[in-house]
C-alpha cells in the first residue's frame, strides 16, 4: 500500500475513472465456488459451511424471495445475529437482484418498524411479525426441496444492493442507497489492499446492522477465504484472543474504540498475541498515536487505518503503518484513497484549498453510494456535480469532514466541519437525538450535545425543559432507549427552567452546565449496595470505572453509562480483586450488581455453571450476603435485562468509519 508521496490538491487513486462493468459480489463469489467448492466458507459456534453449501443454501433462499416478489430495487431486510444464517441471508438477497436492510435483531421495536417503513421493505429474513411485512424463516423445512443451482440472470451494476441508516441532521435516520457495482468494486479493492488469499481465515466482527459487515463478508468470500464468526455478545480483549488463537485468524478488521481499550488492556496484562494474526484493521473512530504506541508495546502485528463513511461504500481511504515511525501528529493518518476512489479537499466556495491547509473532505469515483433512498433533496444537498471530472454525471460526495494533505501525500482527519459525532464508532447527529426527546409528552424543550471528558471520551449530554406534569431523568432515558441506538441514548440529563439563549436567540453552548461523566439516571429506588461482602467489591470497581459516587444493587450496568467498552475494565480490575478470571460472558449476563454477585457466590460454591470462567482462589461462600430476593421479582429483572443485554452488546461492534 506504499506509494509516492503526492502534492496536488486532489488526490484520486489508480482505476478512479473507472466504474466496474457487469460484476457483481454474487456472481464473483459463485466463481469462487467452482474454483474451491469444498473450501470453508464460514465457521461459527454451530459449525463450518464449505463455499458449495453456502452457495446451494443461498441459491435456495434466493428462489423462494424471488417467489414471493423479491426483484431489483426491492428491499428485503434481515434481521439475524451473526453467523451461517446471517451469511446465507445477505448472499441469498444480492442472488435474487433485490437489495437487503441489515437491522440489529435487539433494535428496539419502535426504531425498527420505522426503518422497515422508511425502506419500503415488505420482506423480512428472520422471527417475529411486523404489521404489513411478510417474514421468511430461514431455516423453514420447505427451503430444502427449492433448486440449488445459480440464477441464470445476475443482478445490474446500477441495482440497488443495500440500504443502510445513518443518524441524520433533520431528525430522522437517512437510508444510504449502495449499488451491486459499487459494493463489487469495494470487495476487489479491498482484496487487493489487504493482500487477500485463500489461505486466509478473516474475522467477522462486526454487528449485523453495520456496513462493516460487508467488508468483513465480500472481500473474503470473493477470494476463497474463510470468514471466523466471532462469538456473542462482544467478548473482551484477552477473550477475543482466545478465539482468534483458536480459529488461527489472520484478519482482523475492529472498531477504533475497540483497539485502544484491547491497547491498554495489554498494558495492564502484558501477553503474546495470536501468532496467526499478519493483519489488524481499525477503523470507525479517530485512531491515536498513543494507541499505536502502546500497541507496539506489544505486538508487531502491522496495523492500517481505515476511514470511509456508508455514503462511500465502507472504507474509502487507507492509512498502512507497518515499518513507519510513529506519526508526529496525536491522531494517525488516513493516508490516500483506494483504487477508484477520488479525494478533494475544498473551501466554502467549493475551490481547492492547498496541501498543508485544512478543507472539506469530498469523495468521488466508483464507490459513491447512489445516494439517500427516496430522499432527492437530501441527496441533491450531499451528492453534488463533480466540476473536476471530464465524466457525465460525476458527482461528490460532501462529507463534512475536515481533512489536510500532508507533504507526504498523506490525509490527515482535522475534525468535523458541523455538530456530527463519532460515540464509540458510530455517526451520531445531535439533532436527531434532540427531536426523539421532543416526543416525550412532558418535554417542551430539549437539547443534545457532545462533551469531552479529560480522558479523551465523548458522551452525548440532554438538557431538557419540562411541562407542569415533570419527569424524572431515568423515565427520559428509558424513552430514548426504546426507540433509538444505545450509542445515541444520552449518558447524562440535565433538566432546566428554560434553555440558555443568546441575544440573536440562539441556544448558548457556554452558558450549559456540564455534569459529571457519570450523571445517568439510576435505576428508580435501587436500593444501596449493603457494605462489606462480594457486592460492596464489585460496587466499588463499578464506580472506579463509572466515575461515580454511588451505584444501586439493582442498577443495570447498561443503564448508569456502562457500554461493552468500559465492561472491559471492570472484568480487568475484577478478576484482579477476586483473584481468577471472571468471563465476559457473566458481566453480560449478570448487569447488577446483585445478580452478579450471586451468580458469583454460587459459582463458587459449585452451585452454578462455570461460564467458562478459570479456577482459583477468590470468592468465599458468604460473601454473597443480601443477595436473596424474591425469585419472582428476580425473574422479571432478568427478563428486563435480556434485552439491555444484546443491545449493550453490540455498542462496540463497528459503525461506519
């Protein structure tokens, strides 16, 4: 990935000109097929699936959506967790020349019948019901006497291949329209910068509803190589390598957020890593020299960076850092754009701006997106005529990124040029935040935006103005959380008498008071953590991690700020207090401190599943005390906390670069 270094004002890779003509990733990967067809295609937790299989099982699902009206510029979605079925599904969608809508099956129901509305998709891959959406069962007993050869007919590069939602500006999500020649050109452009082979065996991270997904599925399955489903939910760092050690990955493609917590776990717990592993991407977030530094602290696996945005197909630019010094900079590179891709850097009158001086990010070329589904003045705003190229109808893409081109010829990310954040991998508009917080009957005012913490981390703090009739910050939580992503659910609530103006009348960001980072709303009436004993322990790391002063016995994790991320600490400094490995899969499964702890009572008095967890010394058989609780009322927190669960789960399981 090395290259000359560059000093135009305009950066565009080899191939920019060129659109890929009648491939696409169904067809490329039935190629695949012939070559290898007894090569492993996927693994996951229930097994392997050779590319022959994989291919007739996709073959079958296609014929059966084609019967039921699946066609080009239809919608499908999909709503699976990861793994053979999700795999089948998508290939099974692109075979039948519709396009598919990839949603999170821990969506909650709100968000998700209005994404399934939005999309026009009337076709569902999964369980459940949804009023005016037929659903198909993938693994329906009727699949297996449907045809398993090829369609004779492959989809046009111009079709619509998937739809996916990013946060948006006006209030509401914006469906991203990607075509089958633009994500076909992604795949080969992707196999080529990452060196692909058959030999290769490449993680698949990412959560179903990102566009990540397919840049972990299409660059492998178009070479040959086998995709390694990662277990469930999100496991911490030194449980992921486990799993790559034992699958003998040797791509692994994670989000940024995720790299730097796995960066200072290694500085915390020092051990080798994966020997199979040559290749680690990062991408989604800022990626910091001081990660990069600490990583190296450790390994000499070569790390590149990733950006890219859903409107440019995934990945658009890479940054490779193997055998470079660390930057100078306190943010890495995201060095030079991918094979068909084009990058301007322009002032506000859209003139370009020199090398060494910031402008907005602009992208062009083979894997721009078609633009926002049904949205034409969306897409006229942010897709808009390319004066540069001697092409009929080229466009850019405006992405309201801030970037420098360095005398290296590299990119360098500056920030964002409006009040778009990244919170823990994911886009996130304010805006949108703040109008879901308007539908709450009691709120007449309300506003979101993104603070800083000292340790670098971003959270989303509501400031919110109440009617006569109030609420309490836990009830406007809880209504956020029912209908948007846990990344865009503010951690922090403010209620005011009024909002803050200015004297042109507009909202002053100066005069808003920042809470501290741990001001969510607890758990209503929880009571406090009894002293002394298991649970006062584990209290106590929760509000180390939390930046707290008080956690209830009865406050879920998930609920008081915790996300995946910050589970990692509290299983680091865990299994030091206790002694012995405490397994992610518990943290999951036990978010309060009352449950955990008597899980981890009655594990250790043989009472319990193991979990997988080590033995050793470390929890004494009282130490459970106060733990008890009606069963009744014990049941109805697990059933409320399954959900926070899956939903936590997949906060740090990669958004759009």
């Amino acid at each position: 990935m090395e290259a000359e270094p560059m000093d135009s004002r305009a950066v565009a890779a080899p191939g920019a000109e060129q659109q890929e003509a009648g491939d696409c990733v169904s067809r490329l990967f039935e190629q695949r097929v012939r070559a290898d067809p007894g090569g492993v295609a996927v693994s996951d937790p229930t097994g392997t699936v050779t590319y022959a299989r994989l291919n007739a099982d996709a073959n079958r699902l296609a014929d059966l959506l084609v019967e039921r009206g699946a066609a080009a510029e239809s919608v499908v979605a999909i709503s699976l967790p990861r793994g053979r079925e999700l795999v089948t599904a998508v290939l099974a969608v692109l075979k039948s020349g519709a396009g598919y809508l990839p949603l999170d099956p821990a969506l909650p129901a709100r968000r998700r019948s209005d994404l399934l509305a939005a999309a026009g998709a009337w076709l569902l891959i999964g369980t459940g019901t949804e009023d005016g959406v037929e659903t198909v069962d993938p693994a329906a007993p009727e699949l297996a006497a449907r045809p398993e050869h090829d369609r004779p007919q492959a989809p046009a590069p111009g079709d619509l291949a998937y739809v996916i939602f990013t946060s948006g500006s006006t209030g509401r999500p914006k469906p991203v329209a990607v075509t089958h020649g633009s994500l076909a050109h992604h795949a080969q452009a992707i196999r080529g910068a990452f060196g692909l082979t058959p030999a290769d065996r490449v993680l698949q991270f990412a959560n179903p509803g990102f566009d990540v997904l397919g840049e972990e599925l299409y660059p492998a399955l178009v070479t040959g190589a086998a995709v390694a489903v990662a277990p469930a939910p999100v496991p911490p760092p030194v449980e992921l390598e486990g799993f790559l050690y034992e699958q003998g990955v040797t791509l692994a493609n994670l989000p940024t957020p995720y790299w730097d917590q796995w960066a200072r776990d290694l500085d915390a717990q020092p051990r080798p890593l994966p020997a199979a592993l040559r290749l680690l991407v990062v991408g989604s977030d800022t990626a910091y020299t001081h990660t990069l530094a600490a990583w190296r602290r450790h390994s000499a696996v070569p790390v590149v960076n990733a950006y890219g945005l859903t409107e440019t197909t995934i990945t658009a630019t890479l940054h490779d850092l193997t055998d470079r010094p660390l930057p100078e900079t306190d943010t890495l590179p995201i060095g030079r754009p991918l094979p068909g891709v084009e990058v301007h850097l322009l002032d506000a009158d859209f003139a370009p701006v020199p090398a060494g001086l910031p402008g907005e990010l602009h992208l062009g070329g083979a894997l721009l997106a078609r633009g926002y589904l049904g949205r034409p003045e969306q897409t006229a705003e942010r897709f808009v005529p390319d004066p540069f190229s001697g092409r009929p109808g080229a466009r850019l893409y405006r992405t309201g990124d801030l970037a420098r081109l360095g005398a290296d010829g590299e990119l360098h990310f500056l920030g964002r040029s409006d009040d778009q954040v990244k919170i823990r991998g994911q886009r996130v508009e304010p805006t949108e935040v703040s109008a879901a917080l308007l539908t709450h009957p009691a709120v007449r005012q309300a506003h979101v935006r993104a603070v800083s913490d000292e340790g670098g981390d971003t959270r989303l703090v509501a400031y919110a103005v109440l009617e006569p009739e109030g609420a309490t910050a836990a009830e406007l939580r809880g209504h956020l959380a029912a209908q948007l992503l846990p990344a865009m659910v503010p951690a922090s609530y403010v209620l005011l008498d009024e909002l803050p103006l200015t004297a042109n009348g507009k909202i002053d960001q100066r005069a808003l008071p920042v809470p501290a980072p741990a001001a969510a709303p607890a758990a209503p009436a929880s009571p406090a953590v009894p002293p002394g004993g298991l649970e006062a322990r584990i209290a106590a790391i929760w509000c180390e991690v939390l930046k707290t002063d008080r956690v209830g016995v009865d406050d879920s994790f998930f609920e008081i700020g915790g996300h995946s991320l910050l589970l990692v600490q509290v299983q680091r400094k865990l299994s030091a207090e206790l002694g012995r490995p405490v397994n992610g899969v518990e943290l999951f499964a036990h978010p309060t401190v009352r449950t955990l702890a008597a899980h981890l009572a009655a594990r250790e008095a043989g009472e319990g599943p193991a979990a997988g967890a080590g033995e050793g010394p470390g929890v004494g058989a009282g130490a459970g005390a106060g733990s008890g609780s009606d069963e009744r009322a014990e049941a109805r927190r697990a059933a409320r906390t399954q959900l926070q669960q899956r939903r936590a789960a997949r906060q740090t399981a990669g958004g759009a670069r």
